[in-house]
C-alpha cells in the first residue's frame, strides 16, 4: 500500500495546485478586464495559466482513471479487504475533490465568458451600435465580428477605442472557448465517474450530483 499512498499524496497536490492555479485565473480575469488594451504579459500569463491546467487536469485523470481499473480488476476477482475498501475511499475523495475544482474552474470560464460579452455590447453602444443579446451570441457563435464593426465610421478617438476594446474581447473569447472545448470531454468523463461511484462507495462518500 506505500506505493498506493504516494500515488495519492501526488494527486493530492496536483489538485492542490490546479485549485491555486484557478484562483490565480481568475486574478488575471480581473486583471484583464480592468484594462481596455491589456498588456500582452498579462495575456500571456493567462495563457500559460491555462495551459499548465490543463496539463495538471489531464495527469490527474490517467492517475485516477489507472487506480480505478486496478479497483476493477480486483473486484472482478471478487476480492474484498480492508486495502480495496480503502483504495475505493481514496479514490472516490480525490475524484470528487478533482471534480469540485474543475467545476469552479468551468464556473471561472463562463463568468469570464460573459464579462468580456458585456463589455463588447456596451462598446458596441459607444459606436451607435445596439445589440440584443441574442445577436451577440451569434455573432459571437459564428466569429463575425465585422457584421457589427464594418460600417461604423471611424470619426472619433472614442470610436477607435471602443473598436480596439471589442476586438481584445472578441479574441479572449475565442481562446476561451477553445479552453473549453480542450477540457469539456475530459470534465464529463470525470463527472460521470464520480456519478457512477455511488454504486461501490460507502454512504457517507455519496458524492454530491453536479
């Protein structure tokens, strides 16, 4: 079982990082946000926040995903002791554990996703331009920024400005979604996981319904 408990305790940081690493997202969310033309360092940060998540999240899975089919095999030998009940009890925490940050995680995402939304609409109105929420998203859906930005007229600086906001946005959405998108097939595997988990875990181990 040493070799079990070290396995865990390396899962165990690694959600603790990816919970660290969310937080820190969402300090560069903010970051971005409060600045109409964000520094490229900042963006670049988040970028790299983003990817070192989703390394840290695809690791964490095949860890789990490996000592869940060692428990599999175990029961398909109809084995039972008190160091499966306790591989199953482990297994089943660091699974849920996992799958709290990555809901957080998802959570950060769409709020970002919506924030950047709503500074690309009040933007738009600077120009003269109003939108209704359902024209946004499908422009936002279809990447047609210039349905709303070819005819307005550059006549003032303001005008300049707001255009160069809503492009910055548009962008950050764009590497949003393809984040989300990365991750989702992965977060649904996992999510179904701890769902099915109910079949083998202790009461008090139920895992919450997403």
């Amino acid at each position: 079982m040493d070799e079990f408990f070290e396995q865990v305790e390396e899962i165990r940081g690694c959600i603790e990082k990816l919970s660290e690493d969310v937080e820190q997202v969402k300090k560069q969310h903010s970051a971005i946000l409060a600045a109409p033309n964000p520094d490229e360092k900042t963006k670049q940060e988040l970028e790299d926040l983003t990817a070192d998540i989703k390394k840290t999240a695809n690791k964490v899975r095949s860890k789990l995903k490996a000592i869940e089919q060692s428990i599999e095999q175990e029961e398909g030998l109809n084995r039972s002791s008190a160091d499966l009940r306790i591989r199953k009890t482990q297994h089943s925490t660091l699974s849920r554990k996992f799958v709290e940050v990555m809901t957080e995680y998802n959570a950060t995402q769409s709020k970002y996703r919506d924030r950047c939304k709503d500074r690309i609409q009040r933007q738009l109105e600077i120009t003269g331009r109003t939108t209704t929420n359902e024209e946004l998203e499908d422009m936002l859906e279809s990447g047609k920024l210039a349905i709303f930005t070819d005819d307005i007229k550059m006549d003032s600086q303001m005008t300049k400005q707001a255009l160069n906001e809503i492009e910055t946005r548009h962008n950050e959405i764009i590497k949003l979604e393809t984040s989300i998108r990365e991750l989702h097939d992965m977060f649904v595997d996992m999510a179904m996981l701890v769902e099915s988990q109910t079949t083998w875990s202790e009461p008090c181990l139920t895992p919450r319904k997403l």
